[in-house]
C-alpha cells in the first residue's frame, strides 16, 4: 500500500459525526429565499486536476459531504452546489465576490487567493491539504515525441508554452535558473492554458510544455509528448490545497468542518480503493483511467493526505518570490494563511499521525486488463519480465524514476542497461547523468529492456 500506514485509517471513527452546527449568521453559505432554514453551501473545484479528488471529484461522487452535513442534526436543510472550473483562478474570483465558500486549488494558485483575498478585503483561510508531492513530481516539462531537445539548455531560444501564476511556472522557472538560463531572456514563454499549450505542441508552434497534473501524464499517454524534465528534479514540494472564506469559517465552522471530515472520507476511500477511485474519477473527468491512476494510485506520483504538513507550508514560502518576480502579487503572509485549527478539529486524534506519516518510496506496477486490483513488483526488472510475458494482458505498467522516484508508464520511460541491471527514468537528462556515473551503462529502447528482462 502506497499510503501513510496508520491505525486510524479507512476508520469512522477518524470521519465521525460533526459537532452541532452554530446559529445562522448573515455570512457564509446563503439562506434560500423564504426559508430560513436552508443553506447553500458552494464548492469550487478542479475536476482534471486530479490530486484535488479528495475535496473535489471523488468526494462529489461519494456524497459524503452532503451525509456529514445531513448528520449534524441541527434542523437545517442543507444543499451543497458544486462549481466546477479549468483552473484556480476563476474560483478565487468568485470567492472574493463572496460566490464561493469552499475552493480547492494549487500552491501557486493558493498563494494568488490569499493575496487577492487580502487586496479586496475578503480574507481567505488555507485550511488543508488534497494531494502532494515532496519533491516536486506533480509537474513535468514535455516535448514533442519526435523532438530532439534532450536536456533544459537546449531550451535556449525556444518556445515554451505555460501557464503564468501556476506551479508549472514555478517549476519551469526554477529549472530554467539551475540551468544556467534567464527564464525572462533566454526563451520565449507563451502563456497559454494547458490546453491551448497542449495543442500549440502538437502543431509545432510550442517547443515544450511545462504543465501540472494531468496533463504530461495524459500527453505522455496519447503519444503526444514525452518528457524532458522531471519537476522532482528540484526536490522542492508542490501540492494542492483546499481554501475557505474567512468569514464562511468563523460564521459556519462546523460546515466547514463536515467538509474536512468528508475529505478525509475521500482520502481513506481512495488509499482503500485506488483501481476503482481512478476509474470514477475517469468516468467524471474523461480522462483515461490508466492517467489518473498514474497520479492518483497505490504508488503514484500524488499522496493524499489533508494535514497541513510544516515541508508544504515552508515550500509555500518559497513559492512567494517566484510570483513576486512576476508581479503576480506582493508579499504574502503566509503565517497569517494557513489556518489548520478546523482540520485538526475534524480529524480529532488521527490528525498528529497523519501529519507525522510519511509516505513510502514508489513500487513498480502494473494493472492487468479486467482487473479490479494491480499487482506491485519489488524491481522494474521483475515489472518488466511480468509484462514480456503477458504483452496482452496488461493494462498499464508503471516504474519510478531511479533518482527521483516519479513513476512514469514503463513504456514511455528512458531505460538504461547497466550490466544485469535495468534501470528506468523519466526524462533523459537524468538517465545521462546515471550513465556518466556508472561505466558501461548505456540508453536501450522499451522492447529492448523487455527483450533482456524475458
């Protein structure tokens, strides 16, 4: 099992009746007309984002927060509308306006929403956390599959399709600078949404693509792209959050709190069941299953957790220079953002495990077709014999990266042969920097390293 191992877990008592809801204020969630005594609650989310399920796809799908909400017996009839948006930006708009109550979104986005929160005077609350990755493996840097760029420096001079303000930003920045390249001067930054830069790659008027979950997963999978550059590289975290109105907070906390209960509903359902968590999730998203299993599975790139965990919050901090440099927001205080007092409420005792857990390193994997379960494998060597003899047979088949431990589709990884070792990576820089370290090793194809393995 990919997931934090506690106790508490995939337990009711870690997702148990709220406590009784507080008096109806004027704020927070909105009364209909003519009845007092129902409330709107109003979600914001990111379907294709997929490591924002917890609080968004998956926990519409499982009606669990409309069940927390119909436990806390107040008399109140409640009625949660979900808003669904292509990013965060449109959702931190409506909460500003005071449309939104509840928003799910990613670290840069999350920094935008506390900074425009702040400027219009209508303060926003980071209250927990949906899916993260450690090192950064949430974004990746793709090129056309029959590109002949091969490491960042050749990046000089090209054209490079991103979305300014989000994490890929960040990650195509900060890549960029230990590159030795000024990502202001030295290429030529389109700011596009993902699917527009999508496209402009593969019309050929983008030469890479820096984008967020899903998208190079899914580019990858549709032979449409392939990788250059592994955000895990900069051993930086990213993740996702879920941000709240402040004043949706203080009027409606156990509201607030129903819906972090019912998340971590969600996250223990998905560590539980994570062939049939991707498979909803596909079903609402239309993003092909073996996709969002790539992030979201037993050993993906994304670990779902909703404690607000102290790497993330320094992470977040660092992410402020980034949007400062483009003039996206000022200062944030980030202190004053994050506000884990609710999470901690909702969670009760399961919450200091959660935020002590660790997740462990990623396994080698492959689904079977018609199979409701994958089957893990202690090398990608045993992943690679397993496949050769079962070519029609398998679904998908995932390796981590051996330097940074992104898991990737074994057949759109860069595999190197190093003696009786096979050993796979995400991009080429990084297998390069494998093979200059160890004589002898050197760059074989897919059918090559399942040749060898049978």
């Amino acid at each position: 099992m990919k997931r934090i191992a506690l106790d508490v877990k995939r337990t009711a008592a870690a997702v148990g009746a709220a406590a009784l809801l507080l008096p109806l204020a004027a704020c927070g969630g909105s009364a209909e007309a003519g009845d007092g005594k129902t409330v709107t609650v109003t979600v914001g989310y990111q379907s294709k984002t997929i490591n924002t399920v917890t609080a968004g796809t998956l926990l519409r799908s499982l009606g669990y927060f409309e069940k927390q909400l119909n436990a806390l017996g107040d008399g109140t009839t409640y009625k949660v509308k979900w808003q669904d948006f292509a990013t965060g930006a449109p959702i931190t708009a409506q909460m500003t306006a005071g449309k939104i109550d509840i928003g799910s979104m990613g670290d840069f986005p999350l920094l935008i929403n506390a900074a425009r929160g702040k400027q219009l005077d209508q303060p926003t609350r980071l209250v927990s956390i949906t899916g993260y990755n450690l090192r950064g493996g949430l974004n990746t840097i793709v090129t056309a599959p029959d590109s002949q760029l091969a490491s960042l420096t050749d990046l000089k001079g090209k054209k490079v399709s991103t979305s300014v303000g989000s994490a890929a930003d960040g990650t195509l920045v900060r890549a960029l600078q230990r590159a030795g390249l000024d990502p202001d001067k030295d290429i030529d930054k389109l700011n596009q949404q993902p699917a527009v830069g999508a496209s402009a790659l593969s019309a050929g008027s983008a030469d890479a693509l820096s984008q967020f979950v899903a998208w190079p997963g899914l580019l990858a999978f549709q032979g449409k792209a392939k990788a250059l550059y592994d955000g895990a590289q900069l051993n930086l975290p990213t993740f996702h959050g879920v941000t709240a109105r402040e004043n949706f907070a203080k009027d409606r906390p156990a509201v607030l709190e129903a819906f972090l209960k019912a998340q971590a509903q969600a996250t223990d359902y998905l560590d539980a069941h994570p062939v049939a968590a991707a498979e909803s999730v596909a079903k609402a998203t239309g993003l092909p299953a073996e996709v969002v299993y790539l992030y979201n599975g037993d050993h993906g790139i994304s670990t779902f957790d909703p404690s607000v965990k102290p790497q993330l919050v320094a992470a977040l901090k660092d992410d402020v220079s980034i949007l400062e440099a483009a003039k996206l927001t000022g200062d944030v205080d980030v202190d004053s953002f994050v506000d884990d007092q609710y999470v901690k409420k909702a969670l009760g005792a399961s919450y200091g495990k959660r935020l002590a857990a660790t997740p462990p390193p990623a396994a080698s994997e492959v689904w079977p077709k018609g199979a409701s379960e994958t089957r893990s494998f202690a090398s990608p060597a045993q992943l690679l014999a397993y496949v050769a003899a079962h070519r029609d047979a398998v679904r998908a088949a995932y390796v981590p990266d051996a330097t940074t431990g992104t898991l990737w589709f074994a057949d759109k990884a860069v595999w190197v042969t190093d003696g009786a070792n096979l050993v796979p990576f995400v991009a080429p820089a990084t297998a390069q920097a494998y093979i200059g370290a160890h004589s002898g090793a050197r760059v074989i194809t897919y059918a090559e390293a399942l040749e060898r393995a049978a």
